[in-house]
C-alpha cells in the first residue's frame, strides 16, 4: 500500500474514533474480472409517497470532471466546486434541523447513525471542496458524477497512482442521505452502484493500463454496494 493511501485510511480512521459506529474496509478490484453486464448502466430507484420504491423512467446521467486546469480556465470544475460548496450547506442546516428536533427523529440508534453519516459526508465535501477551489493542477485526480434529473446525487474523487485507481471520497447529496435513511418521499436509491459501473466504464474504455481499483470503505451501504461489484479484501502482495 502506497503512502498516501495509508495515510488517508488514518485519516479515515481519525473520523470514524468518535462514534466507532462503523466499520472500515480495504477493499480492491481485479479490472480483468469485469464484464459488459456487470458495468452496464442501471435505473434509478425512487421512494414513492406511501415510502414504495418504483423504478424512475428517467435515467441515471453521469459526468467526468478533471483538474487539469485552474478553475477560471475549468468551467466543470468550477460548476463542480459551486455544488460542493452548497451542500456543505445544505449539510450544516440539515445537522441543525436534526438537533433542534425541526427534524424529528424518534429512534435514537437511526437518528445517531444519521447524523454520524452526514457529518463525515461534511468532511469529505469539505476536503474536496478545498482541493477544487485551489489553483492547484492535479493530472492525477478525476471526480465522477452521478446525477439525476440534472442534480448531483454521488461525486466520487479517484486518484491514479501508476496502474492503480484509488477512489479517495464518494459523498453524497445531504438531502438524498436524510430521504434515503428516513425512506421518504424523493429519495433515490442506487446512484452509487450506478456511480461505480460509470467509474469501471471509463477506466475499461479510456485507461486499459489501470489493473486494479481499491478503496478504503466505511459505509456498511457503499460497502455492500462494492462487494456485489466485485471488490474484496486488500491483500498485501
């Protein structure tokens, strides 16, 4: 393992100490197992309002985001930035809503889980955020895209370090995690496998030197979500 993928597993680490309400995984993918079924684009599920999952007749769209260049030369990075930077926000208010019991909540085990999940999503964003608002150029880092209707659902920031592909954060909408974990109304469901199949995508279409992609995961969601694609333990060779 590389040092800057073990120094941001502690990072990792350092976040989840506070709670332990999770756990955290290595996980890594073998490319050459993939297959055009297993990356195939899937739809949408959303949460009718009787709390019913249905499948959504519009489809998934996703987006490829570099840092090649500063941002007043990179017109997606700067839409990029402008959407991190409001759900920050988004975040902050929701947390506040939750504590001030604007947002009731009365299973404290859900409530507890909830929040511990959207302050880390807070400090991811938070992190990227600062990496796309720099004037810093990065060859190395791509940020994908899940969107529905227009609206970023998942952004994933991957790093390339030689023959490897390193997913570094996968954040979510805050609205998307509180509807999902409450499974109201708007809610959608299954952006970040569709997140995942668009990242194989692209490394199977544009980058045939990538072999493997790993991550050190901490949702047991995102988890389950990888070990279906077909990510296992990291295995030191």
């Amino acid at each position: 393992m590389d040092v800057k993928f073990l120094l941001k597993n502690i990072l990792y680490i350092i976040l989840l100490a506070p709670t332990l309400l999770q756990a955290a995984s290595d996980l890594e993918l073998d490319v050459s197992t993939l297959t055009s079924e297993s990356v195939s684009e899937i739809c949408p599920l959303l949460i009718d309002k009787n709390g019913e999952k249905i499948i959504s007749d519009v489809s998934f769209s996703n987006e490829k985001v570099l840092l090649d260049k500063i941002p007043t030369e990179n017109e997606a990075r700067r839409l990029l930035t402008a959407t991190v930077d409001n759900y920050i926000a988004k975040s902050n208010i929701i947390l506040h809503k939750i504590k001030d019991k604007v947002i009731e909540i009365p299973d404290m085990a859900k409530k507890g889980r909830l929040m511990h999940k959207l302050n880390l999503n807070k400090s991811f964003l938070t992190k990227v955020f600062n990496d796309l608002y720099s004037k810093r150029i990065e060859m190395n880092s791509t940020f994908y895209i899940t969107k529905f209707n227009g609206e970023a659902v998942v952004i994933t920031q991957t790093k390339l370090n030689e023959n490897e592909l390193h997913i570094e954060y996968v954040m979510s909408d805050p609205d998307n995690l509180l509807n999902t974990a409450l499974n109201t109304e708007g809610a959608i469901k299954r952006a970040s496998v569709e997140n995942i199949r668009s990242i194989a995508r692209d490394v199977i279409s544009n980058n045939p030197s990538i072999t493997k992609m790993k991550s050190f995961v901490v949702s047991p969601t995102l988890e389950a979500n990888y070990r279906r694609f077909g990510f296992t333990e990291f295995s030191c060779r």
